[in-house]
C-alpha cells in the first residue's frame, strides 16, 4: 500500500502488508472509528518477499484481447489496458472469477483510508453506526468532542441521508464513507431522525485518533480491557493496561466485535501475557513462518477472553494463542473464522488487487479460516457476568 499515512513507517520492526476483502476492507476501515465490525488481518513484510513472484511485471502478461477465463487479477487488468478497456473492473472481474472468497479490488483512495485507520488516524465525523433491524443506517456510538457529538447526534439516531442523497438501503460502509473525507474542516451535511423528529446538521469533519483499548476496573478488583481493533500502538497500550493492573487482579480481555487489524499488534498483545514461545504459524504458498510472543509478560495473572461472531482475523488469532497455550479461559459464542493472508497488488491506475495466498494456525495447529474458534464455555446472553464468575474462579496468583 501507499499513502498519507503509510504504515509501514509506523512499524519499525515489523512493517506489514495489508489485506483485505473490498467489502470488508471498506468495513475495517471504520471498525473502532466510524462503523462497527470487519475482517481483517495484516501480516509481517516476510510474507510479502515470500510471494513474490521475482521478473513479473504488468507489462509482461500475456495480451488475451477478452481474457473471460483470466482469474489473476493483474493479468486480467494488463491485457484490459491493451484492449483500452478500464483495468480496474476486468481486474474486478478475475477476482470474482477466482471464487476466492476475500479476494479485493479497490481503489487507490480507500487503500489509502484503509491504511489511514490502520495507522490509528482518520478524518471523519466521529461515530460508529450499524445496520438496523428495519434496514436503518443507525448510529451506535457518538465519540466524546467529535464534530457528531458537539453537533447533538446522539445514539439511536438515524442517517437518513448525506449531502442529500438517501442512504436507505445501501451498504453500512458506503454511506460511512461518504461522512468521511480527506481534509479535516471539509463539510458534510447529514441528514438524521429521532423518533418522528427529521432534521439535517452540517458537520465539519476532523482529523481523530482511534481510541481501540479502554480499561475498566470491576467491582471485583479485576481489570476488564476492552480491544476494539488492532490498529498502529494497541499491543503496547494492552501491555501498559496489564502491567497497570494491581497485582493480584485478574483480567477479562474482551476482543467481542474486534475487527481483527495488524498481525504484529495482536502478537505484541498476546506478549503481554506470555513469555515468549508460539503465537501462531501460517503459510504463504506453502513457505512455512511463525510469530513469536515477546519475553517478560505476566504469566500467573488469571485471563479470559469474551469472544463472539464479531471476533475476527488477527483477533482469532490472539485468542488461540492464549486458549492453545493454555494461558486464558475462552468464554462467549464461536468467533467469525477468518484466518487468511491475503497479498496486494498494484493495478494500471493506482488501484489495488489483492488475493489469499495463505492460512494461519493457532499454537495447536488448529486452523480458524472457516471454522473460527470455539470457546472454552458458551455464553451470548450475560456473556461478561460469566466471565466475572468464571475469572473469580480461577483465582489469583500467589
């Protein structure tokens, strides 16, 4: 990827390649900032170099005039170049033939968002919204001294258009791409209902920061933190969190509705509970890697981690490693399953293709793509009283 923000300055030991689904790669770059829930997951530079296909170009591929049959998405889109047909939809159209199921085009710009959100920057509005049982674009969370929030909207509102144009019945990430923007101060008039109330505010938007982890002190003594999304600095904001925490107290690592993010952070968080060893292996064209927790974190500290659908990618991959290893009870409903790598590539235009190359597996050598991972203890309903119950008893360290 490249970009305003480009990511692989902000990780100095481990830059990281993006990958991503379109339609879940517009949906990440709102989790934890706009929008609620994605897949996601983003892989050390090694795996870039070991699928890279040495003396390839663009130039190179093989001119086909209609390549109907073509599933590389870069050879689908040199040979559109050389038709003068638009590289971008045949490359669309290769990946759509490839049946692989997160496989990606999209354009220059929401890369460069994607990567923004990534970085733990983005220029918004300042809320998070879902889709509604009636089909409602619903805001869910009105960040505290954003242009939404200094504006009056409120959760529970309804969007019902932006800068005049209906939303109902388009895509969630769509419509909180619209509220996005480029520059900080740009407006975007919002059009909102409460109840039978319809009114519209023009909101400037604003250059906000990601705020991914919160801690919350329990009645118990215990710590619950709460990891939205692992974007740029939230494995060592989890690590600050634990070393914070009083000695004695247990931990709920609450990853519901994580949207996966950095490969890397997610690593950096399972350090803060492991002491060094096997955090997770995966595979890139069958060339065989392994990530490792770092030394020194808190082993005797009590842990679970609440999970759910929403629970996603490099998230998953987290809570395996603490399950397999036998360091936290897992408690909630069976995660998402998505454990793939996926690899971009630059299109003709600036565009973005980007397909699975590879899977993850937990320290046990469990694979989560399609199967997600399945807790220790079931619970929907009341899914965090459980876990206090279950953290109280395995008591505290001595």
């Amino acid at each position: 990827m490249s970009g305003r923000q480009d990511l692989l300055h902000a990780l100095s030991a481990h830059p990281v390649p993006r990958r991503i689904g379109r339609g879940a790669a517009l949906t990440f770059v709102f989790a934890g900032v706009l929008a609620a829930g994605a897949a996601t997951g983003s892989w050390p530079d090694e795996t870039r170099d070991s699928a890279a296909e040495p003396g390839r170009s663009v130039a190179a591929a093989p001119h086909r005039h209609i390549a109907d049959q073509v599933t590389d998405p870069t050879e689908a889109a040199a040979e559109a170049v050389e038709d003068g047909k638009s590289p971008t939809l045949a490359a669309e159209e290769a990946v759509s033939r490839s049946g692989d199921r997160w496989g990606a085009v999209y354009s220059q710009g929401e890369y460069e968002e994607f990567e923004q959100s990534l970085d733990g920057e983005y220029t918004g509005v300042g809320l998070r919204a879902r889709r509604a049982a009636d089909g409602d674009v619903q805001v869910t969370k009105v960040r505290s001294g954003s242009p939404a929030q200094l504006a009056g909207v409120r959760e529970g509102d309804r969007i019902s258009s932006v800068d005049g144009e209906p939303v109902t019945g388009r895509p969630v990430t769509e419509v909180l791409g619209l509220l996005r923007g480029d520059h900080a101060g740009t407006p975007v008039r919002v059009g909102l209902r409460r109840g039978t109330r319809a009114w519209s505010e023009t909101l400037r938007r604003a250059n906000l920061t990601t705020d991914n982890v919160t801690t919350t002190a329990l009645r118990s003594g215990a710590r619950l933190i709460k990891v939205s999304a692992f974007t740029k600095g939230t494995g060592a904001q989890v690590r600050e969190a634990v070393r914070e925490a009083p000695a004695r107290a247990g931990v709920i690592l609450d990853l519901r509705g994580n949207s996966g993010g950095l490969v890397t952070e997610a690593v950096s968080a399972a350090s803060a509970f492991l002491d060094g060893g096997l955090v997770a292996t995966y595979d890139v064209r069958g060339a065989q890697r392994a990530l490792h927790a770092a030394r020194g974190g808190d082993t005797t500290r009590p842990v679970v981690v609440l999970v759910d659908s929403g629970t996603m990618s490099a998230a998953e991959l987290l809570t395996g490693a603490l399950q397999d290893r036998g360091r936290a009870v897992v408690v909630g409903t069976r995660t998402f399953g998505k454990g793939s790598v996926q690899m971009p590539s630059k299109l003709p235009g600036g565009s973005v293709a980007e397909l699975t190359v590879g899977h993850y597996r937990t320290p046990g050598g469990r694979g989560v793509d399609g199967r997600g991972i399945t807790p220790d203890l079931e619970a929907e309903n009341g899914a965090r009283q459980r876990a206090e119950t279950v953290l109280s008893g395995l008591g505290t360290p001595s």
